[in-house]
C-alpha cells in the first residue's frame, strides 16, 4: 500500500511538472505569437499609411498634371476662330467639335484674307497632349502662310504646310512622320466659286438633292520626309446662289466611332446618310441632328478619336 501511494504520489508530480511545463510552453508560445502578431499589425499600419502618402502624392501629382492639361485647354481654345466671326462671314453654317480628352488633336481654322473666305477641317496624328502640340504647330503654320504670306490658292496652302511640318519636325533628320490630314476651301463670293483641296479628308457637296465627294489627294501634311516638292491637286465648284450647295469637311471621328446594337464602326456611308438626310434643315438644327446621332450611336462606349465636322451653304 505504502508503494502504491508512494507511486501515485511521483506520478501525479510528474504530471503536474509534464502539464506546467506545457502550460509554460503554450504560454510562451502564445506570447510570441502575439508579439508575431503585434509585429505584423505595426508593419501592415506602416504599409498602410506607406500607400496612403503615395495615393495623397499621386492624387497631387494627377490634380497637377490635370490642372495644366485644363490650362492647355484654354489656350487651344483661344487660339480656335470665334464662330461669331465665322458667322458673320459664313451665317448659314455649323461647327461640332467633340474632343475625345481634355485637349484635341483635331481643330478648326478660319481666315478673310484678299476678299476671300478661308476655312479648314484639320486633323493632327494623335489625339490628347501629342495632338494638341501638333495642332498649335499645324495652327501657326496657317496663320502664317496665309495671314501673313498672303497664299490664297488651295493646293499653294498644303504645299506650304507640308514643307513648313517638315521643316519644323525636322522630318529630313529624325523621320518623325507625325502631321495632319485636312480639308481645306477658300470661297470667292466676287467670282461665285469655291477651292478645294485635301490631304486624305474629302469634300463632301449636296446640290440638286444629289450628294458628291470631292476626293483628296491620299498622302497626309508632314510625314513624307522620302518624298520631295510634294504638290496637291485643287479643285473647283461655281457656285449658284439661287441654288445653294450644302458643304460639309470633317474629320475621321464620326465615322470610326464604335457603338450602335453591335458595337460596330458608324463608318462613311451612315455619315454620308445622315448628312444627305438633313440637309434641308437649317444649319444649327443640322448640328443638333449630328451632336444627337453621335451620342446615340456612341452610347456606353468611350469616345475612340477627336471628332470635327463644319457644315455651311453657300
């Protein structure tokens, strides 16, 4: 009896040692996983509060960034023709002008030089930051060849142009192929016609209820560093005032913007439908006729390119 106690008695103390020595372990264990976790708590807090001064830097950085791109709007807005002026020169016309960003690539030009109106649809390589620098180059360039050279003839103008983005770009020695496409006329009301000449953007006229295309030539402005002394076609409409003639220059917006049932291109023959199909209107009810369409077909999809398109009748 005296063993069976004396037995019982080690082996309860050894249990006792075996259960504190697990309960000292777990506890340590349990400490160092708290300590782990305590760890882990501080560098997700530091991590945390890491990104949240890189969001705060780059939110500042964007609203920056954002800031000078409006600016930049600003003044590619003050540098575009009022269309008051236009419209003292041109009453029975419409401009849309739908920039895809902040800044466009695509531009309108306007100028009354030696009795004679000067009107251009111009459509800059890129769109966004890229597209406006090009459009205040392409810009300048007209203003001074026909504001202060005094060119007047169509085909002169896109020869000047192209010689002028050429040599500004330097395309000879970087083969930077960056340049526009664009129609261009010049009216003269004193001898009752109309000049037109393209890089790649036709004319588009609806006379007699019949629509025509005037074509352009397929090269662009700029971008032809191989090519030398590159000459533009123009092209001549008499013009009748007692039968007017609808004319419509535009960019390649419209037409390549995605949307409808099928998220399909609006393409050329839709455009030429819709201008066709209105044409009787009045100007400014053609341009909310054209704004609508737009929106319509454009729905949820995102904006694809700068969109332009003038219309007067004449």
């Amino acid at each position: 009896m005296d063993s069976f106690l004396l037995f019982l008695v080690f082996f309860l103390g050894g249990l006792s040692v075996v259960g504190w020595g697990i309960f000292f372990w777990m506890y340590q264990k349990f400490q160092t996983k708290d300590l782990q976790n305590h760890k882990l708590e501080r560098l997700l807090t530091e991590r945390s509060n890491e990104l949240e001064s890189q969001k705060l830097e780059l939110q500042s950085k964007n609203e920056d960034i954002t800031a000078s791109i409006n600016y930049a709007r600003r003044i590619q807005t003050a540098i575009l023709p009022d269309y008051q002026t236009i419209h003292q020169f041109l009453p029975d016309s419409f401009i849309f002008f739908r920039p895809r960003d902040i800044v466009s690539g695509d531009f309108y030009w306007f100028s009354a030089k030696n009795s004679k109106i000067i009107i251009a649809a111009v459509d800059c390589t890129g769109h966004g930051v890229p597209g406006a620098f090009m459009s205040l180059i392409s810009n300048n360039l007209l203003n001074e060849t026909v504001n202060q050279r005094g060119i007047t003839d169509t085909g002169r103008i896109l020869y000047a142009l192209n010689s002028g983005i050429e040599y500004a770009l330097k395309q000879r020695e970087t083969f930077v192929q960056d340049g526009m496409d664009l129609s261009l006329c010049v009216i003269d009301e004193k001898r009752k016609y109309l000049e037109y000449s393209g890089a790649r953007n036709p004319l588009l006229c609806i006379r007699d209820n019949e629509l025509y295309q005037i074509d352009a030539d397929r090269k662009s402005i700029g971008g032809q560093s191989h090519e030398i002394h590159v000459r533009f076609q123009k092209k001549s409409i008499e013009l009748f005032p007692e039968n007017p003639t609808c004319f419509y220059l535009f960019s390649d917006g419209f037409q390549d913007q995605f949307g409808g049932e099928k998220g399909k291109k609006f393409m050329k023959k839709r455009f030429k439908k819709l201008l066709f199909k209105n044409h009787q209107k009045t100007m400014p009810e053609q341009q909310n006729i054209v704004n609508q369409a737009f929106d319509n077909w454009k729905g949820t999809y995102d904006q694809v390119d700068d969109v332009l398109v003038i219309g007067f009748r004449l």
